[in-house]
C-alpha cells in the first residue's frame, strides 16, 4: 500500500551548550522542529506525524477523485470557453504534475531529506488541484453553471483546509523547548 513514511531523526550532538542540539530532534518540512528527551519519545512522535501526513494524503486524494470526476463532467462544455486549448493543457499539466508530487511523497520519505521533501511534495500537489479547481470554475462560470461554480469553490475550500492543517502539523510538540518556526504562509515555488 502506498504510504508517507518519514524517518528522519536527527541523533543529539553532546556535549554542546545548546539544549536542543543535546536532543533527539525531528525537523518536519513545514518549520516545525521538535526535540525529545529521549528516542522513544521522538519514535512516538514520528509513527504520530506519519499517521497525520497519511490521513492528509488520503484526504488529498479523495478531494483529487472528486475533481477528476469533475473535470471529465466539465470537459464537454471546455471547448465553449475562448481560451479552451490553453486551459486544457494547464489542466493537464496540473494532474500529471500531482501524480509526481504524491509518487515522490509516497516514495521518499526514507531519504535524508525526506522529511522536507515530503511537505514540499504535499504542498506541490495542494497548489496544482487549485490550480485546476480555479481553471474549471472559470469553465463553469463561462457556461453559466454558477451551482456547479459554488461546488467547485467548496473542493477549494477543503484543500485550503488540507493546507492549513499541514502547515500546522506538529507545532508546539516536544518535551524539549526548540525554536521552532512553523510556516505562517506557504508559497512554494512551483515545480
């Protein structure tokens, strides 16, 4: 089965000054850092972070069906629009560039930097299926389907909420004080 699985934690350096260098840490590619006292404590906190990375994959997922679903509905009325060549091959474009996002966040959280690549992945696919929700509302609102224009506006608003809560993930967590900086607006460059 498909999964996110990060593993990275970082080993505590010693003998610095520093408190949370002397911690087990887990950097996630949101900002986030947490640090543990001990590796038990940052092993939980990972097998957590995984299980919510997964739930917003899934969630991802289902909202990338739906839209899919959508689109194939919307792509007789496409060629309607005076700009139907341009917005299909952007639409296109967006779907193939999420199957890349979602099989590279699925396959490479074991690597070093898998932590971050996997947020970047999720972000990626996020910013892509609005940009496809914003290419067939402005169909829909050509043809006139302004009901269909509100549902469309309601799977952007459930992605929001996706980009929201990864943005989130993990913050204030830790037995040990970190400076942490979690993403106060995401704005990825587009890949």
């Amino acid at each position: 089965m498909r999964k996110i699985t990060l593993t990275h934690i970082e080993d505590p350096e010693g003998n610095s000054p520093f408190k949370e260098r002397n911690c087990f840490r887990i950097s996630l590619g949101n900002g986030v850092i947490a640090g543990w006292s001990n590796d038990q404590y940052a092993a939980k906190y990972m097998v957590k972070i995984n299980l919510e990375l997964n739930y917003k994959l899934v969630t991802l997922n289902q909202i990338l069906i739906e839209t899919i679903t959508h689109y194939r509905k919307v792509w007789f009325y496409i060629t309607n629009h005076p700009n139907h060549a341009a917005i299909e091959r952007e639409i296109k474009s967006a779907f193939a560039s999420i199957d890349h996002s979602l099989e590279f966040a699925t396959t490479r959280g074991h690597y070093e930097n898998g932590n971050h690549m996997v947020f970047r992945q999720l972000f990626c696919a996020l910013d892509s299926l609005e940009d496809i929700l914003t290419s067939l509302q402005k169909v829909e609102k050509y043809c006139k389907h302004y009901v269909e224009v509100r549902m469309l506006q309601v799977f952007r608003d459930r992605v929001e909420y996706v980009r929201l809560d990864l943005r989130d993930l993990g913050d204030g967590e830790g037995n040990v004080e970190m400076r942490s900086t979690p993403l106060k607006e995401h704005s990825p460059e587009k890949s």
